[in-house]
C-alpha cells in the first residue's frame, strides 16, 4: 500500500511539474511574427514595433 501510495504521489508531481517544465522552453524565445488588426480606426500595429518596450495585451469580449 505505501509503494502505491509514493508511486501516485509521485505521478501527481510529475503532471503538475510538466507544464512549469515546458513553459521554460519558451522564455527568451523570439515572438512569431503576427500583426494586429487595427480597432476602433487605428492602424494595425507589428510586435516588432514595440521592440524592447513592455506590452500589455488585453483580451475581452463584449456581450
């Protein structure tokens, strides 16, 4: 019984750690090129434009 108990335990900290472990792949990765379509008559805007800056991304909807 404490074999099957260290071995789901251990199992559970794999699955939460997998996805810390993959995430890690993509830090300091370049960002795929994408452009944003413009809103509310704006001109569409580049990530390369905001190069070296920080960006806030916000995502909503309206109902």
């Amino acid at each position: 019984m404490r074999k099957l108990t260290a071995l789901l335990l251990l199992g559970l900290c794999a699955l939460l750690c997998a996805p810390a472990l993959s995430a890690q792949a993509f830090l300091n990765a370049p960002l795929p090129k994408v452009e944003l379509d413009g809103y509310a008559q704006t001109k569409a805007a580049k990530f390369e434009d905001y190069q070296g800056r920080a960006v806030l991304i916000e995502f909503f909807a309206h109902w």
